[in-house]
C-alpha cells in the first residue's frame, strides 16, 4: 500500500481501514498522527515510518492527520483511530494537553500512545522521542543567527503555534543562553501557525515593525520558508538573515539567494523511522516505557528514556552553501 493512499481521516480512513482488515488483522497497525497534513517535514517522516515497517515486517503504517494545525482536528483523527482499534498512536501534538484526555481513552482501550517532535502531556502517553536534545536546539538556533552577527543586532522569532510544546521549549532553551550574547537583542516573538500564508504575513509584519531587523529565526520548516521568501519579496537579502529548522530541500533556493545563510534540522526520516521502531516495541511488548530503559531502534542505534520517559533522537545538523546540494534530494 503506497504512502499517497494513506493520506486520509476519519471517517474515510476508517472505510479504507475496514476494507483491508482481513488483510491486515495480522498487522501491527501503526498510526502516525501530524500536526497537519500536506508538511513536508511530516510526509518526509512517513516515508521513514514506512521503511521501518518494511524492515520489521507485518507492520502497517497509517500515515494520517487533520488539514490544519489544531488540536480539535488531531482530536477528532484520534477518536476515529480508536474505533478502528489500531495497535499503536504515535502523534506530534498541536497541543499538548488538549489531546491527553483523548489519548488516555486510546490507552484504556489498549493502544499503545507515544508523542514524537512535539510532546503530550504525559498523562496522555506512555513515552516521548524529541527528534533532539531540547537545549542543543535552543543553543543551535541563536548561534546560527548570531554566527552572521559578529557586532549584535536585533533578531525575532517567527514561531509556530502559541501551544505548540516543542517550539516553545526551544525558545525557553534559546532564552537560557541569550546571557552568552549581550550585543543581540529579540525584539519580538511572533505566530505563524504553521500556515505557509500567515507566517508570511508575520515576517512581513517583523520587517515593518522592525526597520532595522537583522535575523528572524523560525523554528518551525513552515515559517523559515516563509519568512525567507518575505524576506526575498521585500527587497532585503543581505540585510535580514533567516534561520532556524527548516528542511534542505525547502530552503534550498533560500540559501542559494542568500536569504538564509545556514539552517539546522535533523533528519525527519530518521525520526519517523525511530518513532515507528519505538511504537512496534512497545506494542508487541518487546520494550516498556519506563525510566531508563533502553529501546532498540534499529539502524539508529538505541534510545534511553529520562526520568520523564523522553528519550532524544540526534543532535541538529547544519545546513549552509557548503553542504544543501548534497542533501536537497534526500528530504
């Protein structure tokens, strides 16, 4: 079954599901929840989900998520998993405690829950993959905009959703080290929402706001794309650097026009492949979530749960003029 036949919700993900359920009662069903469908960065983790699945064997990944970024729509996409009774939820939350009661229904049923990119309360899973250590992505994302700012200068953040759990740890993390440069000064912080027109909208609002901005840095593979085509569009190359998360082959020509002089990423097929390595174990009871417990992940080596039963993935890697053509044709 191919990638594209999977993008469905509700009520005709689950006709599609009932159709193949002779098939598939075998299978370990796998649902990968997005914040929102039509994400690069999330159709890119399907894919490594999917090879995952063909290397575990009698897996099958339901690639699915509402067409927006809200928790009401990922709350209605859950409901919908639970009827159909699959194996394992693993969902990047657009809020993280909107979603927990919904979840906590799913386990009561017997579904295994984990959160993957951006968290759920953990009342409402078993465990946590952050695609990276919270703090090196928060240091990463201020160095790469003061790298380009040897004398200071004034920066912004364009972010996703005001309750969005993984940018906004970023930026508390980014905040923690703002004491190592005295010279930058943030001097907004904005929403996008993860919509391609509205992040638009806010960097162009920064740079009328901000006559005098020199960075905006976007944690979010939406909003760094976004800002830097508004950045493009206004005129301002070379005076208003963009930074941030975003995905090679999206930033690709950002960085070729100069708009963006370095992003950082982790690979998002890796991630996707080790939440659905994650799910399996835990579903077939190979693993458990519990502190400090080491699960496999295959061609990824292992995680390690803390404490809090989250485990990181990989540090962030840098992408500039040296290194995007090597990369803009993998993800």
């Amino acid at each position: 079954m191919t990638l594209t036949r999977r993008f469905a919700i509700g009520l005709g993900l689950a006709a599609s599901l009932m159709g193949s359920t002779a098939m598939a009662q075998d299978n370990v069903r796998i649902a990968l929840v997005a914040k929102s469908l039509g994400n690069g960065f999330f159709e890119a983790a399907a894919r490594g989900a999917e090879e995952a699945a063909e290397e575990l064997g009698n897996t099958e990944i339901i690639y699915t998520g509402p067409t927006s970024t809200t928790a009401e729509g990922q709350i209605e996409v859950i409901n919908s998993l639970i009827a159909q009774r699959v194996d394992a939820i693993a969902i990047s939350a657009n809020d993280p405690d909107a979603v927990a009661p919904a979840l906590q229904k799913a386990m009561q049923r017997g579904i295994t829950v984990i959160s993957w990119d951006s968290g759920v309360a953990p009342e409402g899973r078993e465990m946590h993959l952050a695609p990276s250590s919270d703090e090196l992505i928060g240091q990463t994302i201020i160095k790469l905009a003061a790298d380009q700012l040897p004398d200071g200068g004034k920066v912004a953040l364009l972010s996703a959703t005001s309750t969005s759990t993984n940018q906004n740890t970023w930026i508390e993390e980014m905040n923690k080290v703002m004491d190592q440069y005295p010279d930058i000064e943030v001097v907004a912080t904005v929403y996008g929402d993860d919509l391609a027109d509205k992040s638009y909208r806010e960097a162009q609002g920064l740079m009328q706001s901000y006559p005098d901005l020199d960075a905006i840095i976007a944690p979010t593979s939406v909003g760094i794309v976004a800002a830097a085509q508004a950045v493009q569009d206004a005129g301002k190359v070379g005076q208003v650097n963009v930074t941030g998360l975003g995905l090679p082959s999206e930033m690709a020509g950002a960085v070729e026009s100069g708009a963006s002089k370095s992003f950082a990423i982790w690979n998002p097929v890796d991630l996707g492949y080790t939440t659905a390595m994650i799910a399996h174990a835990l579903a077939t009871d190979a693993a458990t979530a519990e502190p400090g417990a080491e699960i496999p992940t295959g061609r990824m080596g292992s995680v390690t749960l803390d404490e809090d039963k989250t485990a990181a993935m990989s540090e962030p890697f840098t992408y500039d003029a040296s290194n995007i053509d090597e990369f803009k044709s993998i993800f």
